[in-house]
C-alpha cells in the first residue's frame, strides 16, 4: 500500500510532463519517401475518471499534436506513425486511481523530409 501510494505521488510530481526523443542516425539510409528522423512522444498526466485531463493532458490527440509539432521543428512535411499506445492506470491504487487517474501515452514514428 505504501509503494503503491509512493507511486502515485511520483506519477502526480511528473504529471503534465512531455517528452521528445529523436534517432537521426540511420546510416546514411532514406525511406522510399525521402529523408526521415525517428521521433517518439510521451506524456504523463492525471485524468479525472480516466478522460478528463485534470494535471497535463495525456490524450491520444494531444499526443500526436506533440508529435507533430516536434516532426516539423525537425523539418518534416509528412509523418509515418508506426506506433501509438495510451495506458490508464486505473488499477493502481483503487478506489482513488478510479477517480483520478494517471494516463501515459506515446507515439513513435517518422518525420519524412
């Protein structure tokens, strides 16, 4: 009981949090739609009742909003997303996760120049 509430402070602490990574190092290789970099997203939120953001916003949406954002400061003028996933972790600490529940999310792709 004491992890998990230890837990959910940490996540709370962390909510809002967005990051970005990028991977340009393909061995001087291109797509078959031109030049790309890898870009992958994530962001760590508290929803109230699983979908309403309440601390950050860790939607599907606003994650690939991030997403895209991040491709263009990258130059890109397409995107490939090759993987998405959003995580509500409700199962954390109930009956308290049910309520306000920490969410993450990722997106991962290519930003195709």
């Amino acid at each position: 009981m004491k992890k998990a509430m230890a837990l959910l402070v940490v996540l709370a602490m962390f909510s809002g949090c967005s990051t970005t990574t990028v991977a340009k190092d393909f061995n001087n290789l291109g797509t078959p739609d031109g030049k790309a970099v890898h870009v992958s997203t994530s962001n760590m939120a508290l929803h109230l009742l699983m979908n309403k953001p309440l601390s950050g916003d860790a939607s599907l949406e606003k994650t690939v909003a991030d997403f895209t954002a991040a491709a263009k400061n990258e130059g890109a003028s397409k995107v490939r997303i090759v993987q998405s996933n959003v995580s509500k972790l409700w199962y954390l600490l109930p009956p308290i996760t049910l309520v306000i529940t920490p969410v993450l999310s990722n997106v991962a792709g290519d930003a195709i120049s």
